[in-house]
C-alpha cells in the first residue's frame, strides 16, 4: 500500500485517527461453495441424505470445481428409503452409491475457506451436520449465504414466490431438472450472482454483511 509524501504539517497529527476509507476487495477475489442436498424427508434427525452435490464458484460466477454424488447410507439397517416420487432416486441407486463419509468429506474439503452457499440454507446445514455428527466428522458451517433470504432482501414487498424454481424463472436461468442436487447446485450458483447484484454488492466486503451464522 502506498502512502501520501508527509508534510510539516503532518507532523502534529500522528496521533489522529486514519478515516481514509480501507480500500475494497474485488468481488472476483471471494469463492463460494454452493451446496445441494436431495433427502428421504425433512427431519435431519430421522431422515437421511441420498444426493449431495457442491459447485465451486469464483466472484466472477465461473465454475472452478464441482461435485455430486448419490449417498450410501453409513448404517443402511437404519436407512428408510423415502421421497422417490420427488428426486426419483431408486433404493437401487443409493445402494450403489458413494459412501456417506467419503461423500461428506468432499463436500467439507470444498468448502473451506469459502463462503457457503444454498437455498434454504438451514435446511441443507441441517442435513451435513446431522449426517457429519452419525460418522464421527467433527464439521460445521461456520457461516453461509442463503440465497432464499437474498431473494427477500431483493423482494422487499413479496411480490413474487422464493422457490428456487420461480426464482429461476423470473431471472430467466435454466435449472435443468428440479430435485435434481447438481442441477439445483448449478442453479443457486446462478441466481447468487443476480441476486447479489440486486441487493447492490459490489465488492467482498460487504459479504459478511449478507452471512448469516
């Protein structure tokens, strides 16, 4: 950082606080890791994780690095099969599946030291921190970016639905197929970078402004 040539008159002010403004942080220099979790139901203390997906963006909204898998349950005597009118993933296909661990420890790798991201974000945490604390990961989310509360600050007088899928459509982004956890994943990644430019964020200082905990 350079500094202004110090006059006389500087000399008595050493002292006095320094009120030039701190100089931003790109937009382009944040990472986001954006997270989607398909589930047997809503209850992340009884329900389970059947499909985890993470894509890596940069603060220019292209994708760096992504992830997705179907989840083999850890105690499969305890697993209920559920939700296959919505996701339409067979008992069949969980059973060829990544292992939960393995599937949980990508997803946490990826997410370090980047702002976490989903839709609905407590439901996504709910699911990675009760699934992490049955497999002995000793992991949580520290902070995240929930695009569902983007949406409502963009949205003040509720003029339009917040589902991911109404979303997408009023901002005109493909979403592929729905219930599907990389197709949503690649979705939300989408919408963040409308919805950060409709709150009016311009640099990454102001991301912890919009992180919840």
């Amino acid at each position: 950082m350079t500094h202004p040539v110090r006059t006389v008159n500087d000399v008595n002010e050493d002292s006095a606080p320094d009120t030039r403004p701190t100089p931003s942080v790109e937009l382009g220099e944040a990472t986001f890791t954006v997270v989607d979790v398909e589930t047997t139901g809503f209850d992340p203390g009884s329900e389970r994780i059947l499909q985890v997906a993470a894509v890596v963006v940069d603060g220019n909204g292209d994708v760096v690095d992504s992830f997705d898998t179907i989840v083999r349950p850890e105690s499969p005597a305890e697993y209920r099969h559920g939700a296959e009118h919505i996701h339409g993933i067979s008992e069949d296909d969980v059973a060829r599946g990544m292992p939960l661990r393995e599937a949980l420890e990508r997803v946490w790798t990826m997410s370090e030291g980047r702002w976490f991201t989903a839709h609905n974000a407590k439901f996504d945490i709910g699911f990675l921190h009760a699934e992490s604390e049955r497999v002995g990961i000793d992991r949580r989310v520290d902070r995240y970016i929930d695009t569902l509360e983007l949406a409502r600050m963009a949205d003040r007088d509720r003029s339009r639905k917040h589902t991911l899928s109404a979303l997408c459509e009023h901002y005109g982004i493909e979403i592929g197929r729905a219930h599907e956890a990389l197709a949503d994943a690649t979705a939300t990644a989408r919408l963040l970078f409308r919805l950060l430019d409709d709150v009016g964020v311009e640099s990454a200082d102001q991301l912890p402004e919009l992180g919840s905990r």
